[in-house]
C-alpha cells in the first residue's frame, strides 16, 4: 500500500482486493465504512440472512450479496449490512433463531413457515 498507494488507502474494490489478504468482504467493509459507498459486505450472517429470510437467497455469498443490492432501497444501503449483520447476530441467530421476537417474522419465509403471530 505504502508503493503502490502512497500509503493511503485505495477506495476502489479492484486496487483493495489487489492487496495482500484482502478479498471481496473486507474490501466492501472498507467501502463502505471509510468512504461511505453503498456496498453489502455478506459475512456469515449476512449469507444466512439472505436466504434463510428469502430477501436474496444464493449459493454464494456473491449471489446473495446482489441479491441485497437490488432488493435494498438506496437510501438504506450505507447503513444496511450493519443493520443485517446485527439482526442475524442478536435475533437471526444460526442455531436458535429468536422469531418470537423478530419484528419481521411476517415477512421472513422461516417466520411464515413457523406461522408466528406478527409483532
């Protein structure tokens, strides 16, 4: 970074990913959060959010992460993967999912299956 970028950061996906142990996740992350770009870092949660919920269902953590650029609305995207990550650390959860408590269990595909009453 110090030869190629005159030690300051890229702010570019392709000069970030070109860095050593930087892949596509930590590159939207610097995006998104140094330079305010409206990119979907899809970590763990998020790929698990994505399609246990069907807002951007995928294979991929790619796949869902297009998925959430298109079905998110633009003036939520800067603040949307916090939003996410949080939701499906603290109420999404991987092995005991709170949907008894989930503001969204009505639009969820997991919370209509278990036909939850609606907060």
């Amino acid at each position: 970074m110090v030869e190629k970028h005159q030690g300051q950061v890229p702010n570019t996906r392709e000069a970030l990913e070109e860095l050593p142990g930087v892949g596509r996740k930590t590159a939207n992350v610097v995006l998104n959060v140094a330079f305010g770009q409206a990119t979907m870092a899809v970590d763990t949660h998020l790929f698990r959010l994505g399609n246990r919920t069907g807002l951007a269902p995928g294979k991929t953590p790619l796949a869902v992460e297009l998925g959430l650029l298109k079905r998110i609305p633009p003036q939520f995207m800067v603040d949307a993967h916090h939003w996410l990550i949080l939701h499906g650390r603290y109420i999404c959860k991987a092995r005991q999912p709170l949907c008894g408590s989930c503001a969204v269990a009505a639009q969820c595909d997991m919370g209509r299956r278990l036909q939850l009453p609606t907060a």
